[in-house]
C-alpha cells in the first residue's frame, strides 16, 4: 500500500456565514468607559475571528498538499473547496477502499476530521471507510501520535520536530496561509508544499515510510 503524505491548510469563512456561531462578548461589568469597552469587545471578536480557521463550522479547506514518497509534492487549491477535497477522496480510494496509508502530522486530530466535517457540509461524501466506530482506520498514521510514545500530553511542532531531527524548518506559518493565498499565491503554495516535505521527510526519519 502506497503512502501517501498530505496536509491542509484553512481559512476562515465570511464573517456573514458565520455570525450565528458568534459568541455575545462583553467587557467586565464593572467597566464603566463606553470607549474601552467597545475596544475590549472589537479585541475579543478579532481574536475569536482569527481562530474561525481552526473549526469547520467557521473555517475552510483553502489547500491540500500531498506527495508519494520521494516525488514532488503536489497541491489542490483550485479555489473550489468541494472539487479539491472530492479530488482528494478520490485519490486515496477505489471503489469506496482506502488505498493508501494516509501519513500527516496532527492529521488524524486535525486534518482528516476537518476534511470529513466539511465534505458533510458541502455534500461530498467522504469514504465510509474512513471511520472504524469511534476511530480513524488503521491506513491513518499520525507522526504526532507515534511522537507521543503513549503519552497523550506530550506534543511538539512540526517545527521543532523538524528541527529535532534535523531535517529542515517551516518557511511561515500557517495562521497567515488566508493572507498569503491572497497577496503572494506563489509563497503560500511553497509554504504548503514544504510542509509536507517536512512531514514526508520526518515520516522517513521515524520509520513511517
């Protein structure tokens, strides 16, 4: 079974589309300056607007980037988050079979489930595979599971984690990948595709691939 290496990267959606899971902020009650407490609220919606990214209830799929092992990586980010995340099922499965090992960083708390969520909301249909009951099929490998050893707290970048096995670093960061997909689409393509040489390359450095 071929691996195949990926990882995503989100963006919030139109503040318009999502205004119903907005929170009701307030400034503390005993605040009196009509002036600071409008800024407490406007730094409380900002903050809470820049983690929309992280949820599929409030974000997207703006790009998925994937390799086989020592190929170039490829990305789908055609601007149409459903025909990219199909596009994706379909390159994991035949006919409804999970034909590769899926090998991502965090993937398997973040990525996949993210990817699944938001194939539910635009009407793609994900592969009933995928799930095994309450978790994630055996061709799922998460290097950050395997990092942990059995100790659930433990967590590490995939920065450091890089760095730790001295097989390169990160060349942005991903909180900014909506901002960089709008201004630099070039940078924030090699961004994504350096993840995921960095999740490949980590992979091999552990014994995954």
């Amino acid at each position: 079974m071929k691996p195949i290496i990926f990882d995503i990267e989100t963006g919030p959606l139109p503040r318009t589309e999502i205004a119903q899971f907005e929170p009701e902020f307030e400034a503390p009650s005993n605040w009196k300056d009509p002036h600071k407490i409008k800024e407490c609220i406007q730094s409380k919606q900002a903050e809470w607007y820049e983690k929309c990214a992280l949820s599929a209830t409030t974000g997207k799929v703006l790009a998925i980037g994937w390799m086989y092992p020592d190929e170039e990586p490829q990305v789908l980010c055609s601007g149409d988050e459903a025909t990219d995340i199909r596009t994706f099922w379909d390159l994991i499965t035949y006919h409804g079979a999970v034909v590769s090992k899926l090998v991502g960083f965090n993937s398997n708390s973040f990525d996949l489930p993210f990817l699944a969520r938001r194939s539910w909301k635009l009407g793609v249909r994900p592969p009933a595979v995928l799930m095994s009951g309450r978790y994630l099929c055996k061709q799922c490998i998460d290097i950050l599971d395997l990092w942990r050893c059995g100790v659930t707290s433990d967590r590490i970048s995939l920065d450091n984690l890089s760095k730790y096995l001295g097989i390169g670093a990160k060349n942005g960061h991903g909180a900014l990948f909506a901002q960089m997909l709008k201004e630099d689409p070039e940078q924030a393509l090699r961004y994504l595709k350096n993840d995921v040489q960095l999740t490949f390359k980590c992979a091999r450095s552990m014994g995954i691939v």
